[in-house]
C-alpha cells in the first residue's frame, strides 16, 4: 500500500501561524501572490488571490498543499511554481 506523505499537526501549525501574521514574511506572500495571480492570467487562468495566496505560503514553508480541488492548483503550477499538490479525493493505491 502507498501512504501519501501529509502534513503533521506541527506542520499544519505552522502553516496556520505563516498566513495569521503580519512581518516581512506576510508582505512577501502577498507579492508572491500577486505574481503568481498575474502569470496565470497571462496563460489564460483567472485565479483567485487566497489560492494564490496559500501557494505562496506553502512553497516558502515547503509545504503539501492538501486539497479535493486541483484545478486551481495545477493552474499555479502551469506558471512555474514549485509547488506540490496531495489531493485528498484520489483513491489510495494498493
């Protein structure tokens, strides 16, 4: 059986306390955001900023992000994002 590697509860923590925070780090997420929003645009994906917003702040943390919504994501992806998706809805493999 395969286990997909998810988020431990201190990862999750983490995560959680990186976008509830004001700092650099905030200001830098925001603009990463808005970078990312602004090259799917152009490649003819109109995304919405907290999707945006979550990869930014997971790839700085390296970071799954964990979701039964992948569109959006491999659309992030498309613009050169390092960004890893576990989608939650897939079946596991035996």
């Amino acid at each position: 059986m395969c286990r997909m590697d998810y988020p431990t509860p201190d990862e999750i923590r983490l995560a959680a306390a990186a976008i509830n925070r004001d700092g650099p780090e905030a200001e830098t997420d925001y603009q990463e955001a808005a970078v990312i929003r602004a090259i799917a645009r152009k490649q003819g994906s109109i995304l919405e900023l907290p999707d945006c917003l979550i990869a930014a702040v997971a790839v700085r943390l390296g970071l799954p992000v964990v979701t039964g919504n992948t569109e959006h994501f491999q659309a992030i992806q498309r613009t050169g994002v390092k960004l890893t998706i576990a989608n939650w809805r897939a079946a596991p493999i035996s």
